[in-house]
C-alpha cells in the first residue's frame, strides 16, 4: 500500500511539473514557433524522479511502471520449487546447521567420518563444495587383490576390508545378505538379474539387445538411475556395453558395492541434473528406486533430463516402476507421454505384496524409443 502510494505521488508530482513548464512556457511566447526548451532544473527533478521510480521496481518486479499496463509475469510455482532441489548450492542457505556441520573440521588432518552429513545435505539439494584441507580416511590394510573383469565376483573373494564400516550396524556382505537378501550384496545371486524372463513386466538384456539390432540402433553407454549395487551395469558388461550407475550411501555401502565390482559408481541424487553432456547415450534405464514416491514435479524435470542425455533413437527403459493404479492412468502415463516417445513395450501388472495390494498398486514396465529427429 505504502509503496503503490509513493509511485502514485512520484507520478503526480510528474504530471505538475510538466503541465507547470508548459503552461509558463506558453504565456511567455504564445506565438513563437520555436521548441520550448525545457530547464535544466527542471531536467533533474524528472531524472531524479524517474530513478527512484525504477528503483523501487526492481525492488518489485511486480510493481506496474509508468510504461506497463500490466504486471509482469511470475515465475511459475514448478520452477520456483525445482530450484531447491537443483544441482548447484541455492539450497544450502536452508540449512545452515548441517552446513556448519559439514565444514567443521581441522584442516590439514583427517576429514570426519561423517558421509552421513554429506548425503544429507545433498538429498536436500544442497551440494557442498568439498573439503579442501583434510585427508579421506582410508582402511588400515592395504588390499592385496581386487577382482578383475569379473563383475559378479564371489563374496569369499572380495577383501571387505576395504569398505570403511564403521557407520553401518552390518560389518560385512554376508550381514546384509542376511538381513536382506534383496539389498543385492550377494554378487553371484545377482548374476541372474536381467538375464531370465518370468513375466511381461521382465526385458532381459539380450532382448533389449535383440530390439535395438532390429531397429538398426546401438547401443554403447547407458546410465543405470538408482542402480543400487550395479547389477544391471554388470550385466551390460556382458556385451560389451559401458554403464555407469547412480547410487546413494543412505542405508548401505552401495557406491562401495559398484566399485568392488570394476564398475562406475556416481554419488548422486534422484534430483540432481545428470552430469552427462547433451545427446550422448544410447540408453538409461531407471530402476526400483524411480516410483510414485518421487513428487511429481521431480519426476517431470528428470524425464526431460533423461531427454537431454539421449541420442535421437536411444531408449529409456523404465523398470518395474510402480504406483497406484489410479495414478499411473491419470498423472504417471500422460507425464511419460509428454516426451512423445515410440512405445517399444509398455507392460503392467498387479504389485501383489502387502504394500501393493493394500494401496492398489500397479508395475509398469516401459521401453521407449527417442525419435531420430525433432
């Protein structure tokens, strides 16, 4: 009110001084047809006025000018909501406490043990500059052995005292394969991912491979989204096609996991833009960890980022992505066909855990085909 006050004044104040001159100007001369001239006083009471006008609308860009009918526009709600969760540090400024935190160490020494801060900070879209003056703690024994072009190697053969333990309640492999069969820690277990087709919702990778051949397509580098030990990464070994694999650290060594097994592991988030140039890749698969938890508006900006890294012809495969079934009708399959994809295989099915049935849940299991050309 104060403001939109000041600018109705600013304008008023305008409008004497000009019909002032005028009028004094006329009744001076009114025959002379020479160009008034307008004092230099005058001159600077209107610069002086108009800057403060300008002023106070950069300082609210909403604020309609002398020149403007109508406000400008604003940005819209999705964009302003991306922002925190964008790959550069706008969020940092959110959490002080963690970034206090984080970059609390004594310099030239040992950096925390903390990557627990770290993820935090990033999975709140707050990537962090790295610590530049202290050392990264390494396990005491040095490894003797690694396995080499074996990407599901043995357990009894991978020297797990590599892996800095000391954050995880399971101190091995085998504690988390007892825990949870499923987190994918047993690598030979593993080898049958992707290889046996059970259901429609299954795309071994020979058929994918298979798919591409008849559509004179290649495929040679792929990103694997959420790929937790790297298994499909692996399994792409096989022919010969290199995959690197996005993971997180939040419950268990994954990007250790990817690692152990002569594979690339990249710390990154759901959220964060891919650090991949544009129209590089023949594939990017997106696993369990893409569902119907990720906000929608997420979900939307890492679709088009999957289309900024693809090749015209390349394939984004999405597998077993699941939600309510509602969902997927209304909001997940309209959001997927925004791309304008060709639909090489869009399989679903019941989600028949306890979970799924409970919420009525739906698997979708797509490949979609990047046009050659827009």
């Amino acid at each position: 009110m104060t403001l939109n006050l000041l600018l109705l004044m600013a304008m008023v104040a305008t409008n004497i001084l000009s019909l002032y001159h005028l009028t004094s100007t006329t009744l001076q001369s009114p025959k002379s047809p020479k160009q008034p001239q307008v004092p230099d006083q005058l001159l600077h009471q209107l610069h002086t006025i108009r800057a403060t006008i300008n002023h106070l609308t950069r300082l609210h860009p909403n604020t309609p000018t002398l020149t403007t009918k109508s406000p400008k526009p604003t940005i819209p709600p999705d964009l302003s909501l991306y922002s925190h969760l964008s790959p550069i540090p706008s969020s940092c400024h959110n959490h002080p406490d963690l970034l206090y935190k984080y970059m609390s160490y004594t310099p030239f020494s040992l950096c925390p043990s903390d990557p627990d801060t770290a993820e935090s900070l990033i999975l709140r879209g707050c990537h962090p500059l790295p610590r530049r003056r202290c050392f990264t703690k390494t396990p005491h024994k040095t490894i003797q052995t690694l396995p080499v072009n074996n990407p599901f190697p043995s357990l009894s053969s991978i020297p797990e005292t590599m892996i800095l333990w000391d954050r995880y309640n399971c101190k091995s492999f085998n504690c988390l394969n007892r825990q949870n069969p499923n987190l994918g820690f047993d690598f030979e277990r593993e080898s049958s991912r992707h290889v046996i087709y059970k259901t429609e919702l299954d795309l071994p990778v020979s058929q994918l491979m298979q798919i591409a051949k008849a559509a004179k397509s290649v495929i040679r580098l792929g990103v694997d989204i959420g790929g937790g030990t790297g298994s499909f990464a692996a399994a792409m070994r096989r022919f010969n096609v290199t995959v690197v694999t996005t993971t997180m650290n939040v419950v268990a060594p994954y990007n250790e996991a990817v690692a152990v097994r002569g594979l690339v592991p990249l710390h990154v988030p759901l959220q964060q833009r891919l650090p991949v140039f544009d129209g590089v890749l023949d594939l990017v698969r997106c696993g369990h960890a893409v569902n119907r938890w990720i906000p929608v508006t997420v979900l939307e900006f890492l679709l088009f980022d999957v289309d900024r890294v693809l090749r015209g012809g390349g394939y984004l495969w999405l597998d077993h992505f699941f939600s309510k079934g509602v969902d997927l009708e209304k909001v997940f399959a309209p959001l997927i066909g925004k791309l304008g994809y060709k639909k090489v295989k869009w399989a679903t099915a019941n989600k028949t855990d306890a979970g799924g049935v409970k919420n009525g849940e739906v698997y979708l299991t797509a490949l979609l085909q990047k046009p050659v050309s827009r």
